[in-house]
C-alpha cells in the first residue's frame, strides 16, 4: 500500500506539469498572433530588398 501513495504524487505533479506546458503552448501561441502582423511586414521589406 506505501506504493500508492507516490503513484498519486507523481500523477499529481505530472498533471501539474502537463497544466504548465498547456499554458506555455496558449501563451506561445498569443505571443505568435500578436506579432505575426509585424513578422509578415518584415517578411515582405526582406524579399523585396532581395529581389
């Protein structure tokens, strides 16, 4: 029975830590929405100037 204790300790932590990447990858992807006006801009001055 002691084994199942730190079962639930690590389902626990690694619920927690799947909670922390999912709000790492909503943040990313905001970060990506937000600037992805500026990245195109700077995409399009870029080929024009290599063109």
């Amino acid at each position: 029975m002691e084994g199942e204790a730190p079962a639930s300790s690590d389902e626990a932590v690694e619920k927690d830590a799947a909670e922390r990447r999912r709000e790492r990858r909503q943040k990313l992807g905001q970060v990506v929405l937000d600037w992805s006006p500026v990245l195109a801009k700077l995409a399009t001055i870029v080929m024009q100037h290599l063109s």
